[in-house]
C-alpha cells in the first residue's frame, strides 16, 4: 500500500470498462434505480438481474417506476460494494432507456430468477438499456 | 414471524417517520446522492452528515455535483442497510435543494467531520436540505 509523505494510505480511483462493470453488477443482488417522478428525483433499493446489455428489476403494477418505464424514460441503475473504513471496494452506473417487459414468457422468466424481498406483488419487469455504463474501483496503489 | 398459507415468511414494508429516517441516516457512512448532469441521472456513493435538516456531503471543485448545488438544483439522498437474503433492513430517502456551503468557518467544520475515502482534493462542501423525508423498515409482523 503506497503511503504519501505524512504516511497515509493513497487511495484513487481506477476506472473501469464496460465488461468489468457489468460483471461487477451480475456478482451483486441488488443495487439502486434512479429515475424521475413527480418532477422530483428518486432513488430506490431493489434486486436486479444482469440480461445481455441490460438490467432488469421488478416492481407493482401502480408504482412511479412502471408509469416512469411506460414513457421509456432515462433510467439511471448504481450498485456498489464500498468499504468506508478498508476504503476499497468498487461502484458501477448503469444509464439508458427504460421500457416494460411486455411479452408473458420474457415476464416468467425474470419473475423466476428475480425474487423481491417484500411480499408485495411485483409483477411488472422493467428493463433498463445499459447505453452508458461506467464504474471504478478503489485502488491503493500496490 | 408470520407466515402466508403455503409457510413462507410475510415481509411487508412499515413506514417510518421523519426523525426515524434522519437518526437511520445518522447512523450510517455512507448514502448515494441522485441528481442530473447534462440532462442525465446520477447516482453516486457518497459519505454523509446529517447536520439539523440537512445532509451535507463532500466533492471536488469541478464537479458534476456542484455544478449543480451551484444552481440550487433539488436533489435526493438515499441510504440503506438491507439484507435481501434475511429480508431485513431499512431504506431512507430525502428530497430537496442543494447549496454549497460558502461559509469557510462552516466548510471547516463539515471538513473536519466528513473525511472521504478517496484521496482527491474534495474541498467543496455541499447541503441538501430535507424538505421530504421518507423511508421504510422491512417488517416481518412479530
């Protein structure tokens, strides 16, 4: 671990590229979306799956979420794993398009792998089009 | 903990009140701050103080971020511990503008209090004030 001249730790940030990010996000069960309701922004835990260049999360029919998808809004998804005290650890964000998963089939398969965490009914998929995907891990420089 | 029907475990989502949220906030490093940079979303892990009503976090100078205190923009500040395998935990959300802190005995101060975890010159000082306040504990009905 590289030390500045008052002998503290360096930590930087590394950027990463798309594949690594991806992959980042697959390894993790959950993460935030970020979209836009009410003219305000808003950030909400949930599960996610990583779906060739997309990521899908599940929701309720009469969320902000689905009405949000339904105008294919620009979503924003960020999962990270940081260590505040280690400071190591990495934060990918995920930002495109939104739609809903409209086809029945497409629907049961996501609702098998993705399992909610409340016991809600979460019926809708949204897909979230990773157009831009960027991330960075901390590096101390060894 | 009780059960549906078929034995499965009823999570459900209790609302929490405003100083709940903020004493949540409190007592964690570490949120994700939402806002918009060239007309796109952002999400990005931040550590955090709760200052009275409002939630003050650190940047550097040119960034997206303060461009955007800078113009008073209303942003939105999440933190969670959530364990989606237990099902346990809690998410908080609050809304409204953000400033940068001009005051330099003020910017001091939160300097002192916020130490980041990367090795960046993060000298600017930034203030979401709560305007709204939500947030949610996972219940499982004891």
């Amino acid at each position: 671990m590289k030390s500045d001249a008052a002998g503290v730790a360096t930590v930087r940030m590394m950027e990463l590229g798309r594949t690594e990010c991806l992959a980042l996000l697959a390894g993790v069960p959950m993460g935030r979306v970020g979209f836009t309701h009410q003219a305000l922004p808003v950030i909400r835990p949930v599960n996610h799956l990583v779906d060739g260049d997309t990521i899908i999360i599940r929701t309720h029919g009469v969320s902000a979420l689905v009405h949000s998808a339904s105008v294919n809004e620009i979503m924003v998804y960020e999962a990270d794993q940081l260590d505040t005290v280690a400071r190591t650890g990495w934060s990918v964000m995920v930002t495109g398009p939104a739609s809903a998963v409209t086809s029945p089939a497409e629907a049961v398969r996501c609702r098998k792998l993705l399992i909610p965490w409340i016991d809600r009914d979460l019926d809708q998929i949204i897909r979230i089009r990773a157009e831009l995907v960027t991330g960075y891990r901390l590096d101390h420089g060894r």
